[in-house]
C-alpha cells in the first residue's frame, strides 16, 4: 500500500460516524418549555413546525396540576410547572410553589443533578429567558445540589435594560427569545450538548396581555417558526453525526377559561397542557393516558440510560412515556384499618412489590424505613394490606414492577 493512498484511507475512516463502525449512536435528549399555552389554542392554531416533529414521534394532550384535590395538587404557575418537569415530582415534594421560589427542596433532584453526577465528562446547557431557571431551579453552584455546574449557561438578558429596554408591549421578551432562540441553534449544531434546556417566555406575556386574542395566537406563531430552527439544527446532528437525540417540547400551565388572561387554579383549562416529542417507542402512558409534565423527566432518564437509586426513584412521581412498563394508574385508598390498591396491568409477567413507609424523612434528607408488604401478580390488579399494626395519619405506597414503579401519598 503507497503512503498517500494509506494516509487517504485513514481520513476516511476518521470521517465515518461511530455509529457506522458499531458504535452505540451517542444519546441527546432536550426539552423546551413555551410558557402558557393551553391545549386548545396548540391544537386550533397552525403549528407547522411542532406537526413535523410529531410526524417523527406524536402529540399527547398532557396535564399539569398535580392530582386534583389531593395531596399532591400543584398550581398552575411557571415556576412550580417547571420544577415539576426538573424534578419529575408535584409540588408538595419540590416545594416550589410559586415565581417567588423560596425555598425549593433540593433533595429531590433535577434531571440535571443526575445527569452531572453520573456523567461529569459530559455536556449540559441551559438556554433560557428567565435567569431563574438556572440559578434557583436547578440551583447551579449552590451548597444545597453540591454545588452543581452547568456546563453551557445562555440566559439573564432580561436584566440587561441598555440592549434590552423593557416596554410595555414586551417586545423586549420577544428580542430577548430570539436571542435565546439562535443561541441554542448555534451551540446545538456545533457543540452538540448532551442535556439541555430551552425556556421562552414571550407567548405568556402575550397570554397575561391579550387573554385569547390575535396577539397571542401571533406568538404561537413565532414560537411554532423558533421550534423550527432548533429542529433543523437537530436534523442536522442526527443526519452528520449519527446522533440520537430524544426532544420534548411541552408548555407549564394552561390559561383561565373566561378570558385566557390568568392561570393558577385548577380549572380544566388551567390544567390541560400538551407535549410534541420526536421520541420512538412511546408506550401506553403517552398513546392510551393522560400523560402528566412530571413524566417527562423519568423518559430523558431513560434515555440518557441514568441509573437513578431506589430511594431517589421511589420519590419521583412521573412514569416514563418510551419503553415497557409494568404497571400504570394506581389508585390508593385507605378503609379503615386496610389499605385498598389497584393498577393497570401493561406488561403482565411478574409480581408487583408493594413497599410502604411511615414517615417522610426523605424531605429532609434522612432515609424512610420502607418495609415490604408483599408481592402480587402485575395482572391481579389489585391488592388489599393490613395495616392496623402501623401508626394512622401518613402512608407512602410505592408499586414496584419489573419495568417501572407508581408512588403515591395516603394522608389522613
């Protein structure tokens, strides 16, 4: 073999994607938030953009909010919807419970916080057009998330009122999403980060101005063309490189019935949100359900095959929306001295392990003394515990299957 023509084999090899030599396609998931818009508006306005990434994957009418009327019953306010989708969990763990962000609870970890941990020589990002997503949510560089880091931050324009001079049409939202907009496109195609984050703000400014009305709808507009480029810059890494990125487009809240100006209640509208992903193997959580925001987190997880331990994965209450699950819909009630359970049976091998605690320890950072109450056939679905031998007042239930596990709270 002459040296140029060896040295010209070895460059083409150099430029053949791993994926093509054998190699797992390397695994990208991202997922974008567009503030405040309800279901009914995504499906009635034209959205050419989101439909071609459906084509890919599928739409789903989605919920926030938390079960209604229980334990677990979430505003519907940004902040506490977006936390919801970091954390995989309602508000009553995340504690977040309105823009103010107080005192969020960092035991329950964001995707990022796994992510970092698990994979430290990988690549996170934030994009965002509020700083508080970054600083107070994820809680980047704080001692409480061990002083977490993001490893590409594009964010806190808004604060910059020489470039960005607030007015009271919100234009400035509008410049400062465009920025946000063509900064992630760039950054994806070039440096193609393995999590990231994108948050626009300006179609609730639209929402909160406007209510229902011709400016809104505008910006529902402007949002679908934004979705657009991030879209092709995904295109562009997937046809390149050989990338398997997994993306979730969803919103935080809906809008108030009467005028579409307000939202934090738990009207019907308030609660009905939606979700565009690109993503394959979608199961029955995603087709069949009503899939919540708090499911969004455990299917990156999936994704970016984390492993997350068993006591951080028994607090997370969302259900993975790609892959085999074992159990859904579980429904927990107490009577008397016996504790009613029931699911719905997906994958009907095995048995489902039934595990329960008496304390909530976990939200302190302690560990909860989780004792097994038995094991059940996935498709009996149901079972009945005696629990007269334990204090009254405070039940965690986690169901256990092969494929994924169901928590719920009993709070009496």
């Amino acid at each position: 073999m002459t040296r140029p023509f060896a040295l010209l084999l070895f460059c083409c090899v150099l430029s053949i994607p791993l994926y093509c030599l054998g190699q797992t396609k390397p695994k990208k998931a991202l997922f974008v938030i567009v503030d405040g818009i309800p279901a009914d508006v995504i499906e009635k306005q034209p959205t050419p953009n989101l439909k071609a990434i459906a084509k890919e994957g599928s739409y789903a009418r989605a919920y926030v909010g938390g079960q209604k009327s229980t334990y677990s019953q979430t505003p519907t306010i940004s902040a506490v919807g977006y936390n919801s989708l970091l954390t995989g969990t309602w508000v009553n763990k995340h504690n977040v419970w309105d823009n103010s962000i107080k005192a969020p609870n960092y035991q329950y970890w964001t995707i990022f916080r796994f992510f970092e941990s698990q994979y430290p020589s990988k690549k996170s990002a934030v994009f965002s057009t509020w700083l508080d997503n970054r600083t107070k949510l994820v809680g980047e560089d704080l001692p409480q998330t061990g002083y977490l880091r993001i490893d590409y931050s594009f964010d806190g324009l808004e604060h910059d009122t020489l470039l960005y001079k607030h007015d009271k049409e919100s234009e400035y939202i509008h410049q400062i999403d465009e920025k946000v907009v063509d900064e992630a496109d760039q950054y994806i195609r070039n440096e193609s980060p393995d999590l990231s984050w994108i948050y626009l703000e300006y179609t609730d400014d639209m929402g909160h101005k406007y209510g229902d009305s011709e400016q809104f709808y505008k910006a529902v507009k402007i949002m679908d063309d934004q979705m657009g480029r991030i879209w092709k810059a995904i295109q562009y890494r997937q046809k390149t490189f050989g990338e398997d990125w997994q993306l979730f487009i969803t919103t935080d809240h809906g809008r108030s019935a009467d005028t579409g100006k307000n939202h934090g209640g738990q009207s019907d509208r308030e609660r009905a949100t939606w979700i565009v992903t690109n993503a394959k193997d979608l199961n029955s959580q995603f087709k069949k359900n009503t899939p919540g925001i708090v499911d969004i987190m455990p299917t990156m997880a999936r994704h970016l095959q984390l492993t997350i331990p068993k006591e951080q994965a028994f607090e997370i209450d969302g259900v993975p929306l790609t892959g085999k699950l074992s159990i859904t819909e579980p429904v927990v009630k107490k009577e008397g001295s016996k504790i009613a359970l029931n699911w719905k049976s997906v994958e009907p091998e095995g048995n489902v392990k039934v595990w329960m605690s008496t304390t909530n320890h976990f939200e302190e950072g302690k560990r909860d003394d989780y004792r097994l109450l038995g094991e059940f056939p996935v498709k009996a679905e149901t079972a009945t515990l005696d629990v007269s031998a334990f204090p009254k007042g405070f039940f965690k239930i986690v169901l256990e299957g092969r494929y994924n596990h169901l928590s719920r709270w009993i709070v009496e």
